[in-house]
C-alpha cells in the first residue's frame, strides 16, 4: 500500500543531491586547475635547469678567450651579466643570437640574452606593459678565490680557483634556481 502513495523524490530533495553534485564538480575544476599551474612551474623550472647547466658549459669551454686582452672569465668576475627586464626578440619567431661580433665573450652573452629572453622562459614584468622592470631576473657571477689579493682568500687555497654562480629568479621572484659551478 505504501508504494502507491509514494510519489517520487520531492523538490527539495531534488535540489539537495544538484547542491552535492555541483560542489563536487568545482572542487574538481579546481584540482584541474591546480594541477595544470603545478605542470607549467614544473616545466619552467626544468627549463631553468637546463638553461643554467648551458651557462656553465659555455663558462668551462671559453674560459680562456679574451676580449681586449682580458680573459672571459675575469671580464665576468669584474662585470656580472645580468638580464633584469622581460625582453623578446619582437619577432614571432624564436630569436637567434646574433654571432657577427669577432671574440667570444660578446657571442656567448647575446647567446645568453637570447635563450634567457621571455621567449624561451617566461618572465612576468611588473605594470600592464609586456617588457619592463621585473622580480624575474637572470645573473652570472664569477669569483675568484686564492691564497692571497683575490675576491675570496684563503689560506688552504694554492691554486686560483674560478666559481661562477648562475641564478635565475622566476615566477615573480618566487622561484629560484641557483647553479655553483667550479670554472677553473
């Protein structure tokens, strides 16, 4: 007799199950989307990696060309290059750096300039405008450490002994990533 007086799920019960349903739904989407940040983070940052890993080999193999009569990696210990304000080719294309210049210390930092551009690793400038000041930036510093008269002294040091060390800040100067490297 029950069964015949039942006349289905009523209204609010109705709405009850689209409210769980619907909640469900934007938890979901938001996991998505979390997920999809945490994969382009991820990337960038293996990016840098890659990039930074680059640097070095470029420091270790031209560590001896000169420019004016100056070794590579003294005119890097005296003049840090940095890369401060998010900068593309203003092509479409992915630039090439431009290799006309005649020592290798000018090559490899237009090199650098252009795989370190937003072109390659994305970069976030301050303001609406698409280049400008920035929390993301790019450096190459180069120490030099020995016995005595260098940028680090110490007393077990013989040797002259090079370190650079390459950082590159993204994700607004949240992210870093931070490469040693013995240069000679």
């Amino acid at each position: 007799m029950k069964k015949t007086t039942e006349k289905g799920v009523s209204i609010i019960e109705a709405l009850v199950a689209t409210v769980i349903i619907g909640i469900g739904f934007v938890a979901v989407f938001q996991m998505v989307q979390y997920s999809i940040r945490s994969i382009d983070v991820s990337g960038e940052r293996t990016k840098a990696a890659y990039l930074t890993g680059m640097v070095a080999e470029d420091l270790y193999s031209d560590k001896n060309q000169e420019k004016g009569g100056t070794k590579f990696i003294d005119l890097l210990k005296n003049t840090p290059w940095k890369l401060t304000a998010c900068e593309n080719s203003g092509t479409s294309e992915i630039p090439l750096p431009d290799f006309s210049n005649n020592n290798a210390y000018d090559n490899k930092t237009e090199k650098w300039k252009s795989r370190l551009s937003k072109d390659y690793i994305k970069c976030r400038a301050k303001g609406s405008s698409a280049t400008g000041s920035t929390k993301d930036s790019k450096t190459i510093n180069m120490y030099k450490i020995c016995h005595k008269n260098c940028d680090v002294t110490l007393n077990q040091a013989h040797d002259v002994i090079y370190m650079g060390r390459m950082e590159i800040n993204m994700n607004g100067g949240t992210k870093k990533k931070i490469l040693y490297f013995q240069v000679k």
